[in-house]
C-alpha cells in the first residue's frame, strides 16, 4: 500500500491545482502497478478523489473562491447520475471503461491546452432546467469511468468567461457531489478495511489543503498544466490503443 499511498499524494496536491480530482492522475499511475480496474482501482480512486473535492472545495468556498451558485445547481443531478452510471461500469468490462477514460484524458489535456476565458457566459444564459440536465449528463458518463470530472466541469466554467481560477474553484465544488455519488455506487462492489479507508482519507484530506493553498496563492500554473497535459496525451491514447 506504500506505493498506493505515495501516488494518492501526488495527485492529491495537483488535483485542486489544475482543476482535477485526481482521479485521471491516480488511476493510469495503478494500472501500471498491475491493480484491477474495475474492482480496484476505480472504487480506491473515486473515494480518494471524494475526500480531496470535499477537502480542496470547502476551503474554497470559505475563503470566497468559485461561484458557490451554479455549482450548487449542477450538484444535485451530478450526485444522482454518477451513481447510476457507476452502477453500469462492470457490464463495460475493463477494455469499455479504459477506452472511455483514453478518451477522457485526451479531453482533459485539450482543455489545459486550449480553453481561456470567454466574455460569453454559458452557464448565465441557459436556464436552470438546462443545467440540470447539463449536470445529470456529465453525471452519467463520469460514474460510467470512475472519474469526479473535475476536469468537464471546469471546463464548463472556463466556456461561462471565468477566470482560470474561480473555473477550477467551482468545478472542484461541483465534482465533488459527481465523486460521492460515484463513490457510493462504486463501494458497492469493492471496499478496502476500513483502517486503510481512514488512514488514507486523512493522508489525501492534507495533501488537497496543500494543493488548494498552492492554488491560491501561484501567479501562473502553465508550466504545470502542460505537463500534465502532456502526461494526459501518452497516457490517453495508450489506454484507447490497449497498449
């Protein structure tokens, strides 16, 4: 588990950082130590990713970052449809759910890559009907793949015109409500003792405080949003290709 714990803190601390829950760092990272996708890795990873949203989002909202509103409003449909889609993950068998997660980091590397701030506001001109079932879509396919979808959804606000940091901010918030719906929907099938569970939430509930204070407090976060962009590219078309 040392190896487990040392990944869960890396991505842990980038996590809040660039708009992720962790999930798309920590879930390539044990595949490649060999671990089961399915009734391993995804179940470990969407509770790790829970803790870090709940850890980095409640101190962002604290301290006034994000937009506390819309995300609230795509909460609720992001909790429920996570969890149905969490509860269909196994009939995809682990070739389904990893093309899907290919196609995923490649989404989350365009987005650090490519999206800036919009003077059009997309979540202020569709109304809160829309939102819903905006929410209840991402919801779906993010339990499908076990991801908190930190990354959609802070894309979502990066297209709304906001800056980089409140986008990260309220889609860390949002992610949150995807990430436990999928996390209870996930445990069902797999769960570690519940000493591991604890030791691990306290070990990722510091390390997302630290990511968040980083947040927070950088000038500019590129330089690390192209790496991991770059890590998302290799590592996302090395799960759609099987290879």
């Amino acid at each position: 588990m040392i190896k487990i714990y040392l990944i869960m803190m890396l991505s842990a601390t980038i996590g809040p950082i660039i708009g992720i829950g962790g999930g798309l760092i920590n879930i390539p990272l044990m595949r490649l130590l060999g671990k089961d996708l399915i009734y391993f890795v995804i179940p470990v990873s969407i509770y790790v990713s829970t803790v870090t949203l709940f850890s980095a989002g409640s101190l962002y909202l604290k301290r006034g970052f994000g937009e506390a509103r819309h995300s609230l409003i795509l909460g609720g449909p992001l909790l429920v449809f996570s969890f149905v889609g969490s509860r269909i993950t196994a009939h995809l068998g682990d070739r389904g759910v990893e093309v899907l997660l290919g196609l995923y980091l490649l989404f989350a590397a365009v987005r650090l890559l490519l999206f800036k701030s919009k003077t059009f506001k997309l979540m202020g001109h569709i109304s809160i009907v829309w939102q819903l079932v905006l929410g209840a879509a991402v919801g779906f396919f993010l339990g499908l793949t076990g991801i908190a979808g930190a990354s959609i959804i802070t894309g979502i606000f990066l297209l709304s015109g906001y800056d980089i940091k409140t986008a990260i901010s309220s889609g860390v918030v949002a992610a949150f409500f995807s990430a436990l719906g999928g996390m209870i929907g996930h445990s069902m099938d797999f769960m570690l003792p519940l000493t591991q569970y604890l030791i691990l939430g306290g070990i990722v509930f510091i390390f997302a405080r630290l990511g968040a204070f980083i947040l927070m407090r950088l000038k500019n976060t590129k330089i690390l949003e192209y790496a991991v962009a770059l890590f998302f590219i290799i590592i996302g078309i090395k799960m759609m290709l099987g290879v």
